[in-house]
C-alpha cells in the first residue's frame, strides 16, 4: 500500500514544518493540543492550511470540540485541569484527507 504510506509521510512532514516539531513527536495517535501544543488562533490557522494543502472540506469542522481558546491555556496551567475536549490526532487529519472532509461527527 504505497499510496497510504506516501500520504502518511507527506502529513507527517505537513505536521513536522507546520508546527515545528520532532520526528519523534509524531505519530498516528499523536494528539494535536495534548501533545503538540496546538490551540486557539494557532489550531485555526493549521486547520486552514491543513485544508488548503490536502484539499479536505472542514465546513462542517467545529474547532471548538476539539481545541481549546487560547483563555483556557492559563486556567488550565492555573488549575492543572485536563481538557474537556474531544482529542484530535493526526489519524484524524489523514482519514479527513482519503474522506476529502473534516467534520465533528463521532469517529
């Protein structure tokens, strides 16, 4: 299944320069805010360039459920509260590429 490991290296590399991050740091369970970081206007921004990049419609995408604002970064080191949020890994970005679509629904 080259096709599959060619799209899983280009998201892969996407993810690397996108966010600035270690090989290390990525895999397919890898979760975007959790583990990288990502939220707020920055969530947003890669989401968009996500979009543009691989083609995938998000219309339906609903950043909320997945990131939070960049308020809740302080209460969350305040309060060392977890993340009420639905997690979003990079498994989710590559079944949104073979899907052409990002949406909230159940996964």
């Amino acid at each position: 299944m080259k096709n599959g490991t060619d799209l899983a290296e280009r998201l892969f590399l996407f993810v690397k320069y996108e966010l600035c991050v270690d090989d290390e740091e990525i895999s397919m369970d890898t979760r975007l805010e959790d583990d990288l970081g990502v939220y707020g206007d920055d969530a947003v921004d890669f989401i968009v360039k996500y979009s543009e990049t691989f083609n995938v419609d998000v219309s339906d995408f609903n950043i909320k459920d997945f990131f939070s604002p960049e308020q809740d970064l302080l209460s969350k080191l305040l309060f060392m509260r977890r993340s009420l949020r639905k997690p979003f890994t990079v498994r989710d970005l590559y079944n949104g590429i073979l899907e052409k679509k990002l949406g909230s629904e159940e996964r």
